[in-house]
C-alpha cells in the first residue's frame, strides 16, 4: 500500500523535536510542490500542523501553563537564513531588546542580510530582510555585532552611561578576538565608546 503525502510529512515531523521549523522544501522528495501543499493545508486543517507564516510550519512545543508554545521571531529568522544559505543581523529595536537595553518586544523586526530584501508575516508580528553591504555582515561575534547595532540604533549623542555600562558589561562574555576583530567595523565613535576609560582594553 502506497502511503499518503500526509502520512510521510507527519511521520517526519513527529521524529523532530517539538518546535522545529519546517518549510515546503523539506518535503520535496514526497512529491510536487502542489501536493506538497495540498497535504500540509490539510495537516493544518485536522489540526496536527501549524501554519505560522506563509509557507512555514511547525509542531509546536507545549507547556503546561501556556499551552502551544510556538518559535521566537529570532529562531524563525535564523531557521530562513539556514535554508536560503544567507548571514543575517539583528537590528534596530531588536538588538537593543537582546541586549536588554528595553524590555519591550518589538512587534517589526528587521534583519540586515546578503539575500534578496522581502517581510514575512508571522500574525501581528513581521520580519524583514534588508539587503546590505558585505561590511555590515562581517561580524563575528554575537555579543560584539548586537552591541553595535544598538549603538548604531541609539545614535551619535544619544547614548546614556547607564546604557554605555550595561553594554560594557555583557561584553566582558565576549571573546576578546571576536570583540577586537568587531570593533573594527564599527563607526569610529562607538569604537571609542566602547574603548573610553580602558573599560575594554585594546590588544
């Protein structure tokens, strides 16, 4: 007996952990992207499968005081970036929320990256990608890259000491290459920020 579309995407599915990201592709070998499809739509319908976003799917984790727990926006970004082979970067309000500069999710979130620019929407939430310049991608530290968009985000002028030290102090984590490596992509007036009263000491 031939199995079903459905019964192959399903059996895949519940091998992975609860909260993996799927996409259509990953079910290219079952058949035409229309099948495909038609079989996930109907997943979603007998309520098995989530549609997060157009073309996006996902078994969602649970939790016993919150039911459904459903992907971050920043695992649903980096799950995008993994299969279209593509680097992204957190910015804007963003990076200052990973930091913890505000505690306010930020409900548009936008991504620097080397591919095609395009938003997706996840319900009230949105991602876009913006195409940007080598340069801006070249980072390679995650604690360093974030703490320089937010700077960046913050402005010229605009930086209070209390942000300046709390930034300081998260980059004590980063590895000291990573940071001497990052700071050199920086705009010269973050470098100093970051450099002022040897708080980070440069190699």
């Amino acid at each position: 007996m031939i199995e079903s579309i459905e019964t192959r995407i399903i059996r895949k599915i519940k091998r992975a952990d609860r909260g993996r990201l799927f996409f259509v592709d990953t079910f290219a070998k079952f058949g035409n992207v229309k099948a495909v499809n038609k079989a996930l739509e109907r997943l979603v319908q007998q309520e098995k499968l989530c549609r997060i976003a157009h073309g996006i799917y996902v078994l969602p984790a649970e939790s016993e005081y919150t039911g459904k727990v459903f992907p971050d926006t920043d695992t649903i970004a980096v799950a995008i970036a993994k299969r279209d082979k593509a680097r992204i970067v957190p910015t804007g309000s963003y990076a200052l929320y990973k930091l913890g500069l505000t505690t306010q999710v930020p409900m548009n979130v936008v991504y620097y990256t080397d591919t095609s620019a395009r938003g997706i929407s996840i319900g009230k939430r949105t991602i876009k990608f913006k195409k940007t310049s080598a340069r801006n991608l070249a980072f390679t530290g995650e604690i360093s890259m974030l703490a320089i968009q937010a700077l960046r985000t913050l402005g010229k002028g605009n930086v209070t000491d209390e942000e300046i030290k709390h930034i300081k102090r998260i980059l004590q984590n980063e590895n000291p290459k990573h940071l001497q490596h990052d700071l050199l992509l920086a705009p010269v007036w973050i470098r100093t920020l970051l450099l002022d009263n040897n708080t980070i000491e440069n190699e």
